[in-house]
C-alpha cells in the first residue's frame, strides 16, 4: 500500500548552485542525501551510482544500491522501462537506458525502483515507495563536484512531479528560486501537491499549451517591453502558441536570434554605459563594467494573460567580478526557453491538471 501524506504536503529543499538549484532527496534504505539538478526540462530522475566506471568527480558518496534494502533493478519488460529514453535489454533482463539532454549531457545506467524520503511540510520526513529512478554508473556533461544527478521535473510519466502525484493530491508543485550567487546555505522551498497552489497579491498567470512532447512546459510568449518601448516576439506580430517553454535547469533565457537582435538594441539604448567591447571572453554578450548590479531599464515580459516584471537581478548576471552581462542569448530555433535566472524571485506554480502556470514576485530568500 503506497503511503498517501496531504494535507502536510511533500516539500524539500532548493539551494542555488552556480546558475543550477540544487533539490535535496534521499533516496534508498538506509537512506542517502542526493543533490540533484532542479530540472522543469526532464523527465528522469537519477543520481550517480556505485560502481561507476564512467563518473564525473562529486564530493559526496555515491548511492550504492547493493548496500540498499528496498533496491530493486527494472525488468526490460517492464512499462516504466519503455517510456524513457534510448532502452537496451542485458544478458539479465534489465532495463539499460540512456538519456540525453540539450545541454550535451548524457547518463548511462539501470532503470530501477527505490525508496525516496522527502520532508513534509510539519517536518516529518516521508518515504515514498517504488519511484522510478536511474541508478547512473556512466554520465558526462559539465556537472560539478555538488551535483549527484538530475531530479526530473517535467510533465512526462517518470518525472517526480508525475511520480508524486497521487500521493500528495494532485499534479501540481510550486518553488522559488533565489537569484544567482545567492549564499547555497540560503534554502528556498520546493512544494508539492495539496498546498503547493500560489495564490494572493500580485499573482498573475498564463496557460500552459499541450504539445506531442509532454515534458515540456510550454507558454506563449507574445514580447517584451523595455522600460515602456515593446519589442514583439516576431517582427510580423504574430507569434505561434507555446513559442516558449520554462526550464529550471537552463541559466539563461534563450531567444530566437532575430528577436534577441532587436530585444539587445533596445536595452542597449536604455542604458547609459558603455559595453564592454574588448573582452574575447564575454563573446558576443552585452555586458557593463560596474561594481554593483546596474541601474537599468525594467522589462516586462508579455506571457498571454500575464505580464511578468523583470528587473536587473533577473536580467543582469555577474560572470566575473565587477561585469554584468545581459542573461538572454540566442538559439538557432523558433523555440525559446525561459530559464532560472527569470525564474528568481518569483514563486512559480504549476497546475497540469489545469494547465496553467502562475507568477508571484516574492523575495525567494526569504521563502519558508
């Protein structure tokens, strides 16, 4: 019988970590801290796993599922094994799979079904049985020695979001994400199911568009004005539904070249510095020399039904000490995604059962 915990809803911990948001699970019996990417762009929750002929260096243990009661591998056969990824059958039966990301990250291993404890709102920590996970023992990309894997938190099957929701009350979560170069002891709260609903002053909200691919949370992303001048997403005005989708485990926004062009010129424009011109290592970004963040222009990006208000500490990041580039960049696609360093400093909730996703300015910081 799976343990069924609302109304003290599932909640963890999200700290930041270099431009990602790491999320604190245990996973396994006795249990083991896994910090995992925050990730709204996947499905698949996994953490690096022992033996690992194939891992990038963390400082933490790895999770080793022999040392693991309620460990047990996936069967090839299995249901869960034919939703995920790039599949292979071993001489055992197991599920072999391999899943890829934008990034160019990749991680090899065991499809499995293990124990995850996550606190609950009264500070009880809760176990969940038989999730879905990957027991990584072959993974590159350009992780860091904090990050243990990928929490999945996307609108497909095997994503914790799915995952959880009939245990906590429903397909719904809602986090903060504090701003980049926030202290990582500073903790913001991820909430799922019963409770994790955002509502209140300031609120505002925009429908989520269904697409083939149900990772994805897809929005419509008509433009966005710079102080009061708008800047259309498509020079002709017309803008395809769900142009956009929302993505934890991407830093920067990431926009059509054309779009980016024209949204540049007008930022530019709007501030009275000059850029940095003679950098190599800031390529083709727009970045200012300043000691603190800038004093520029607030950009108000036109969701359909929601007007989100950005200002510098969303729009300007620090790459090196006393620079401050622009955090939008280009994509060779018509898609653009819309990533962690907007998200900050707003409480984002989602409803998939009502396909909607809601904006709160909040001071994440301070988020309980």
């Amino acid at each position: 019988m799976r343990q069924t915990f609302y109304p003290n809803n599932a909640q963890s911990q999200i700290t930041a970590d270099n431009g990602h948001y790491l999320f604190k699970l245990s996973i396994g019996n006795p249990p083991l801290d896994v910090y995992g990417i925050a990730d709204t762009g996947s499905d698949l929750i996994w953490t690096q796993c022992a033996p690992c002929p194939g891992c990038y260096k963390q400082i933490n243990p790895l999770f080793d599922p022999t040392k693991s009661s309620t460990y047990k591998d996936l069967s090839c056969y299995a249901q869960e094994c034919q939703t995920i990824g790039t599949i292979t059958c071993s001489l055992r039966h197991t599920c072999n799979y391999t899943y890829a990301y934008g990034s160019a990250a990749v991680t090899q291993g065991i499809l499995s079904k293990e124990t995850i404890t996550i606190t609950s709102t009264s500070g009880n920590a809760t176990s969940l049985e038989n999730i879905v996970f990957g027991c990584g023992h072959n993974n590159t990309g350009t992780f860091n020695e904090n990050e243990m894997g990928i929490i999945g938190l996307g609108g497909g099957d095997l994503s914790l979001v799915s995952q959880l929701s009939p245990l906590v009350g429903g397909k719904k979560f809602s986090f903060c994400l504090v701003p980049f170069h926030t202290d990582p002891s500073i903790e913001s709260k991820i909430r799922f199911g019963e409770g994790s609903e955002v509502f209140g002053d300031g609120v505002v909200s925009t429908p989520l568009v269904t697409k083939e691919d149900k990772t994805p949370y897809f929005v419509t992303l008509k433009g966005i004005s710079v102080g009061n001048k708008f800047v259309p997403f498509n020079s002709s005005g017309e803008v395809s539904k769900g142009n956009m989708f929302m993505d934890t485990g991407t830093p920067p926004t990431l926009i059509p070249q054309d779009f980016y062009d024209r949204l540049v010129a007008e930022v530019r424009s709007q501030i009275p510095m000059t850029p940095i011109g003679d950098d190599p290592s800031l390529g083709t970004q727009l970045c200012y020399k300043s000691k603190t963040n800038l004093k520029g222009p607030i950009l108000t990006v036109h969701f359909e039904g929601a007007d989100v208000k950005l200002t510098t500490i969303q729009t300007f990041v620090p790459p090196k000490d006393e620079v401050f580039c622009f955090a939008m960049q280009t994509v060779p696609w018509d898609v653009g995604i819309y990533g962690g360093f907007a998200q900050s400093n707003f409480l984002i909730g989602y409803d998939l059962e009502t396909m909607v996703a809601f904006f709160k300015p909040t001071d994440c910081t301070k988020h309980q």
